[in-house]
C-alpha cells in the first residue's frame, strides 16, 4: 500500500505542479488556447490566477516535502485534505458553468486526493 501511495502522491504532485506553474507563467489568452477544459479561466481576473496557482504549487510541495525530509510528516496528508477542498472550488465553477463532464473530472480528483489523505492517515503513514 506504501508504494501506491506513493506513486498516486508523485503523480498528484507532479500534475498540481505543472497546473500551478502554468497558471503563474503564461499569459491568460496562452492558458486559455491549451484546451476547451481551460476556459473557466473568464471567470476570474489576473491576481486570482496566480493565486490559484500558487495554491496548486503549494499543495503540490505539501504532498512531498515532509514527507521527503520526514519532518511534520502529518501535512502531507493535510496537504491532500487542502487540495480535496480546492478541487471542490473547481468542481463549483464546473457546476456554475454548466460544464459537467469537466466537474466528473474534479471530483475523480477529490476522489483520489481522500484517498491519499485516508491512507496516509490510517492505511501507511509515514513513519517519520
């Protein structure tokens, strides 16, 4: 069970922090040309954007470090928890949007990040 998590976690990292990082990099109109799953985009302004990438980067550092350094090793799965609840902000602007096949998309996601969360917590943790 260790090893899954670990793979489901290293995935989970690397696409948050290929999110976050192209939030924070590229221009608006360049985000919003990557696919059609992109445009909720319209709905926020600038700052927003970046902000959500930084959440998505820092989720994604949350998910890894302490448990890389074994220090604090209970905010890996927290870090989970936070990134569930952010999905389901994502999943939200689906909802508003009218953009369901999308919204089944985020809450696989939700799905996934609780059960890294629940096997973290009571499954394998970590034994630092």
């Amino acid at each position: 069970m260790n090893t899954a998590l670990w793979i489901i976690t290293a995935i989970l990292a690397l696409g948050f922090t290929v999110g976050g990082l192209s939030l924070i990099l590229l221009p608006r109109a360049r985000y919003r040309a990557l696919g059609a799953n992109q445009h909720w985009v319209d709905d926020f302004g600038d700052g927003h954007l970046k902000a959500i990438g930084a959440i998505k980067v820092t989720g994604a550092l949350g998910l890894i470090l302490p448990a890389v350094t074994g220090v604090a090793t209970v905010l890996s799965p927290l870090a989970a928890c936070g990134l569930a609840l952010f999905m389901s902000g994502a999943a939200t602007t689906r909802f508003r949007r009218d953009e369901w096949g999308y919204m089944a998309g985020d809450v696989a996601f939700i799905a996934v990040l609780a059960f890294v969360a629940w096997g973290r917590f009571a499954l394998a943790p970590y034994a630092g």
